[in-house]
C-alpha cells in the first residue's frame, strides 16, 4: 500500500489556516472564526486532488515567542507537524504585512529541509497583490497570492503541492473503519484516553478546561481493523456556554456522534454521574449508537470491599434508559484498562452490523410475543404477521401487526431488552418500527 504524502498548513495564529483547510477539502471540518488561536489539535483529512491522495493537516497558530502554557502546547503541536509533514504550506496574511513572527517561522521551516511552499492569504485585489511584494524579504524564489475564503488561487497552490508529492500515486479504496466518538464534559480526559491509546502525545493534553476545540480524528490499527477515534471538545451545559464559539464547538461534537458507530461516553470517577452526563448518554441513545461508558480517573478513588460493584451499579441506575451499555473503569493517566477499550469496541462493532436471517428473526420475535403480549384491540387480539431485520448500524426490526397502537413505549421498551438478549446483541440499542397490516382471515 502507497502511503500518503502528509501536506501541513502551518502559519501566526489567524491567518486563515483553516479557512484555507475546509476550502482544499471542500467539508467544513476545521472551526474558522475571528477569534485568533481558535485550532489548537492537528486536524487531518484525506483528499483527492488531481489523482494525488494527500493527507491534509490543519494546525494550531505558530508563534515561536509565546509564554503562555496553553500557547505553547500549540506552537509545539505545530512543530510536531511540521515533523511528520512531507510538505508544508507556510500561510501569512497578506492584509497584515510581514511580521517579525513570519521571519521567525521562515527560520525554523528551512531548518526542517522539507518543501515548503509560502502563500500570502486574504490577496482579494490588485492592491494587495501588490503589498503582498514585501514577503520577498524572507529571500524566497516564489509566493502563492489566495483568498483562501473566495477560493482564488487555489489551484495554483495545489499545483505547486502535487509538484512535490510523488508522481502517479494511486488512488486507494476506502478501508471499512470503525468510527468511535470520545464524548463528555470538559476536562474529563479524553485527550489523554487518545493519546495513551496512541501510545505518544498526538493530542495536546492540558489542566485547563475546553483544551479541544475542533474534533479530532485518530485512525489506529487493532487486530488487523481499523478504528477511527474522533476527539471532541467538551460539552457543558447550554447555561454555561457563554459565547458563539463554544455554542459551535458543542454542535460539532453532537455532530460527531451522528459520525460515529460506537461513542465513548466519558465521566469523571471523582465527581460521578452529572445532569450534563446523563443529557449527552440521552443524546447517544436517541440516535441509536452503540455506548460504551468510560469512567476515567480511576486510580483517583480510594478503594474499599465492593467499590467497584456499588460504584457501577450506581452508574447503572443513573443511567437506567442506556443500562445495557457496557462500563469501564480506567485511568487514562496510567493506563489502568485502557487497552481493554479496544476489545469491547471490536465486540461492539461486530454485533453493530450484524445481520440476522429473516427466519430466525420471526421464530424469535414470536416466541417473545408469546412471552408477553400486549393489550387485545378493540375488536381483536394484536397478531403479529411477520417481521425482518431490514437494516444494521443499528439493528433495525420491521414488525407487521394489525394493531400498531398496540406497541406503546412500555411494551417496545420490553421488546428491545428481549431482542437483545435473544439475539445475542450484547450492549447494542435496538431500532424496532411497527406497521401496519390488515388482517386476511379472522382473528
């Protein structure tokens, strides 16, 4: 298998980077607003431009000079990019002129050896084409002017990228992957879960609360599959999101579990289940995604005889509508646990798209029935007719009855505890639809 050339965009904070990102990949995937140092992680994407495959790396503001912890940890993630990229986009604004810090970046890219090719952004007019003149000074052959928001020049930057990816690179068939969405409040770790899983520092891990910002995918290999982890930001409650760009870092990463297959539901051992827990574990099931909840911070919790029972049976309880959800205790600090995830994610994966035949769904479905039957119609017993899986991802059943009114929340409620448990989809939430059929003899 070819592998892809890596194309990181680095630049100051706020000059467009991820602006310039979304535009070459033709998604929304990074965050992009006026605030300066909104990305923080890498964000990757793979795209397709002229049969070149690349892999598209967005990062967080380079700023060389900085003192602030946080700051830091991002020029730092920029600096591991420019280390794993094959080729680097270096951006500058082009509205703001050379700055001191561009010079500084200029230094440090041209020590890395690697092609570089240097964009001026935000070039809309002639009169900024020609301003963007004075970024000859860093002593470069060759600047690429875009408007990365207008999407002009594009073409000509991507051209000068595919010059130095290798030639013919052959277009690779999507892999089947796993999507898992690591999901929970702020602070709760689940960077640090991703970076332990990874095995290195891809994602920056820090003290202070909402660190994460844009989601963050990372693809690893286990037992020969493929599992994508998005990271996202963390979610707190509506009352406490105090501005527009918190309001859209939430919405991407409830987004992310429509992306998602399985979803980590994430909690803090020290503080229990919450109210903003149990609304993101609603949000899970109402979209019928597999769950696994993950109680981080383990290590943290004094033990006793039964501690660990009692604790998830409380867990459990809180969480009743999502109780057949598998539960781990871990510490993504020190790594209690930690590689028992993957295991659970394969088991889940593999009954998420498992499909059942059709005879065996309706020899189960009527012994269920025959278990516990609903309310008799108004001038008829309920009879089922027939019924099939009609879908996976979830398990989706189709029952046939001539009493639709019949399957009240209760009673569906009860029929997807026993289809699991019949079928053997351990942990999986079921979809069950109900329609209607006239009857062809008498009842």
């Amino acid at each position: 298998m070819k592998t892809k050339p890596v194309v990181a965009i680095v630049g100051r904070p706020n000059v467009g980077k991820s602006t310039l990102f979304n535009t070459i990949a033709k998604k929304n995937l990074a965050i992009v607003h006026d605030l300066p140092g909104v990305t923080r992680d890498r964000n990757y994407t793979d795209i397709v431009w002229d049969d070149y495959l690349l892999t598209l790396v967005d990062t967080g503001g380079f700023d060389p000079d900085v003192e602030d912890e946080l700051a830091q940890l991002v020029s730092e993630h920029a600096r591991l990019a420019v280390e794993e990229a094959d080729i680097i986009i270096f951006l500058m604004d082009g509205k703001q002129g050379l700055q001191y810090g561009d010079m500084e970046i200029t230094r440090i890219l041209q020590q890395s050896e690697k092609p570089v090719i240097y964009v001026v952004n935000k070039v809309e007019k002639t009169v900024d084409e020609e301003s963007s003149v004075d970024f000859y000074r860093l002593g470069i052959e060759h600047i690429v002017p875009i408007s990365a928001k207008n999407r002009l020049g594009i073409t000509d930057l991507m051209t000068a990228v595919c010059a130095h990816a290798k030639p013919g690179q052959a277009l690779e068939a999507p892999e089947e992957e796993t999507v898992v969405s690591i999901i929970g409040r702020p602070n709760v770790g689940k960077s640090s879960l991703v970076n332990k899983l990874v095995g290195y520092k891809k994602l920056m891990v820090s003290s202070l609360a909402g660190t994460t910002r844009d989601p963050t995918d990372t693809v690893i290999k286990y037992n020969q599959k493929t599992m994508r982890f998005i990271d996202t930001a963390g979610i707190r409650k509506k009352s406490r999101i105090s501005y527009s760009l918190e309001k859209y870092t939430a919405f991407q990463a409830l987004r992310c579990i429509n992306r998602s297959s399985i979803c980590i539901l994430m909690l803090d051992a020290s503080l229990g289940v919450t109210t903003q827990d149990a609304k993101l574990a609603a949000e899970i099931y109402d979209r019928k995604r597999a769950c696994i909840i993950l109680i981080n911070k383990w290590d943290l919790i004094e033990k006793a005889t039964k501690t660990h029972e009692a604790f998830v049976d409380n867990v459990r309880a809180e969480l009743s509508f999502i109780d057949f959800a598998p539960i781990l205790t871990i510490s993504a600090v020190t790594g209690l646990r930690v590689r028992k995830l993957f295991e659970v994610i394969e088991n889940l994966s593999s009954c998420y798209t498992r499909r059942v035949p059709t005879s065996e769904v309706n020899r189960g479905i009527e012994q269920i029935y025959n278990q516990y039957q609903p309310p008799r119609g108004a001038t008829s017993r309920t009879r089922i007719y027939y019924s099939s899986q009609v879908a996976t991802s979830p398990p989706t059943f189709k029952i046939f009855t001539n009493h639709p009114d019949a399957f009240q929340p209760a009673y569906l409620r009860y029929f997807e505890r026993a289809l699991r448990e019949h079928f053997g989809f351990d942990g999986i939430p079921i979809r069950i639809e109900i329609a209607a059929r006239a009857k062809k003899d008498k009842d």
